[in-house]
C-alpha cells in the first residue's frame, strides 16, 4: 500500500473528519484571515531531538520538509532552548510581562521630571515678580519725593 502525500501527522493541523470509505485529507478551504500555527513545547522537543541525531548533512532539511517547518523556526527553538530550557520555550508571543515595581518607578520618574519643570518655571516667575516689585517701588519713591 503505497502511504497517501496529502496525509498527515502533524499534530498543529486541524482537518475534516474523514468521509465515508475515503481517505483522511486536509480541508482544501481557505479561511478569510490566516491563523498563525501554534506549536507545543512537546513536539519543539521532538524536533530539536532529532535534529541533533540528524547524522547526515542533508538530515536536517528533510526533518524540517517532512514537518513544514522552516529553517528559522529551529533555529529559534535552539536559541530559546540553550537559554533558559523547557520554560524558554513555552513563553509566548508578543509583549513580556513587565515588573509593577518597574513600571510603578518609570511612572514615579515621569511626574518628578514634570513636577521639577514646573518648580523652574514658577522660581523665574517669582524672580520676575520680585524685580517688578522693586522697580515700582523705586518710582514710587521718586513721585513722592517731587
């Protein structure tokens, strides 16, 4: 029996149920809006697995077109796993999660650099005010004395 190519084990691709009688096939329809392929921290382990029991140079690439996967994903993986492991791996995408206690102190920091502007602007206010008050009363003084 010869093994059908559009069959297939990947554990990330949802598919029809098969039909009566025929054989299990993909679903042929395009969605409106592609979704991005997730994949398991299990299975970023059974890759990584066998790329490294990969003997031959050319291993590699047919691991990663049996799978449909792209050089980049393993490359990826292997960084994230030679830094922090298992856990390295699981972390998703987009934003980390950032500390109160550093956010709570850049805040801090924002309304002091404000708070301290605004301290200047008011010390040349009053400075102002002070050398108009000493110039009125100097002419005061002058208008009295005629």
């Amino acid at each position: 029996m010869v093994a059908d190519p559009l069959v297939t084990e990947r554990p990330f691709i949802q598919s029809r149920a098969p039909e009566a009688g025929g054989p299990h096939r993909p679903d042929p329809e395009v969605h409106e809006r592609a979704t991005r392929r997730h994949f398991t921290v299990d299975y970023k382990l059974r890759i990584l697995a066998e790329a490294e029991a990969c003997a031959e140079v050319h291993g590699v690439g047919a691991l990663l077109r049996r799978e449909g996967l792209y050089y980049s994903h393993l490359a990826n993986w292997q960084r994230l796993f030679a830094s922090g492991g298992r856990a390295a791996l699981s972390q998703g995408r987009g934003r980390k999660p950032t500390d109160p206690q550093a956010s709570e102190l850049a805040r801090v920091q924002q309304e002091n650099a404000r708070l301290t502007r605004r301290l200047l602007i008011a010390e040349e206010i009053i400075a102002v005010q002070k050398k108009v008050s000493e110039l009125l009363q100097l002419t005061q003084v002058e208008a009295v004395r005629c």
